[in-house]
C-alpha cells in the first residue's frame, strides 16, 4: 500500500486550487473527491484521514485557507 500520508500531500498539491476564504462546500467536495481517488490507487480511507490529522475535510479547508493567503502575498508582490 502506498503512504497515505505521501498521497495526500501530493493529491492536495495537485488539486487544491484557491477559492476564497471560508470555503466549507469546497472543503466537503474536496475531501470527497480526495477519498474516492485514494480508493482508486487502493489506499485505506482510514489510513488517509489519520494522515490528514483526523479530519480530512478540516485539513481540506487549512489546505484551501493556504492556498488563497498564498495567492493574496502572490498578488500583493505585484503590485510593489
């Protein structure tokens, strides 16, 4: 079995895109989609929620909150 700690690092990386702050719905769907692709590579759901730290639509959401404050600094550096 893959790490799942490894595919959801790498699955966040690829697929959490920012989407404004408070985003709960994105976070649901994400986490959704997130556990259907680990069944896909046959990674236990189990496995890949204790490696987002219990919670996988919370992580999803830190993951989303990232996302916009790095494209925030992203878009304020270009204005300097």
């Amino acid at each position: 079995m893959a790490n799942p700690w490894e595919f959801l690092e790498a699955w966040a990386r690829e697929n959490v895109q920012p989407s404004g702050y408070n985003a709960d719905g994105v976070a649901k769907q994400l986490a959704r989609e997130c556990l259907q692709a680990a069944a896909r590579a046959h990674i236990n759901e189990a496995a890949v929620i204790k490696a987002a730290g219990g919670n996988l639509e919370t992580f999803m959401l830190t993951e989303l909150e990232s996302a916009a404050n790095q494209e925030v600094n992203r878009l304020a550096g270009k204005r300097d």
